[in-house]
C-alpha cells in the first residue's frame, strides 16, 4: 500500500464506521455485492447506501440514513453500503444493479434485486437533513411496511 491509499484508509475509517457501527453492512469487494444482491430473498428490503468522501453531501447523508433507518417504524430488512473511491470495484458493481447515473453519495433501496427508489447526489447536497430525512422516510413507508 503506497503512502497515499495509506492516508485514504485511515481518513475514511470514520465515515466508513459511521454507517457500520449503526448496523450498516460494508461491503467491499464486487464478489460480495454480487453474492448478497444475487442470494436476497425476494420480500426483503434492502437500503444502500453508497457512502464517500465528500463533505458537502455525505455529511448529511450518512447521519440522514442512520437516523431513518434506526427510527422510522417502517426499516428496510437489511442495510448495506459501499464506498465510492475506496470500494472502486463493489460501487461498481452495485451501480450495476442499480443501472442510474454513477451518484455518491446516493441511496437506493431494493425490494428483492428489483429497485424501488434511488436518490442521487444532487437530491442530497446542500438541503436540510431533515427534509434528507423526511424524504427517506417516505420511501420507506411506502415499500418497507
């Protein structure tokens, strides 16, 4: 590892905990992206949140998604998550899945391998988290009850 994937790894390990440690699966290569999406039982729900870097829009969509996610009373089966720039080749092949334009930070969320919703960055980026929020939620009661 050269000194510059070295200083990547330890800057992104608090954005990376901060979805996991609130129940977030990681998935890190394009073998588990595959593996999960292509053994998902068909009436589960599935949340993805597709982290990365960027302050402006990833400061409020990673603390926007836990929120949710841990209080709505409508909450997706599973939460999983990849990280654009760190996990190149599993953000690529969940992007696969859900075939929009390339989007990070974003929000999809699957019933089965079928897409439901996907939020892309410019519905995150420079709003109010609790509209962010709101705007999850909605999803949510719609296809996670």
């Amino acid at each position: 590892m050269n000194a510059y994937e070295a200083y990547m790894k330890e800057l992104v390990t608090q954005m990376r905990d901060e979805l996991t440690s609130n129940g977030f699966e990681s998935l890190e290569t394009d073998d588990a992206v595959t593996q999960y999406m292509e053994n998902v039982n068909d009436d589960d729900t599935t949340f993805v949140v597709i982290n990365s870097t960027c302050g402006c829009a990833a400061g409020l969509a990673r603390p926007a998604a836990v929120t949710v996610a841990e209080q709505n009373d409508a909450k997706p089966t599973n939460k999983i998550t990849v990280f654009a720039g760190q996990d190149k080749a599993a953000t690529e092949q969940m992007r696969d899945y859900i075939q929009q334009v390339p989007s990070s930070p974003s929000y999809a969320l699957f019933k089965g391998k079928e897409l439901k919703h996907f939020m892309p960055r410019e519905h995150i980026e420079g709003r109010d988290v609790q509209d962010i929020c709101m705007d999850i939620k909605d999803v949510f009661d719609e296809h996670c009850s």
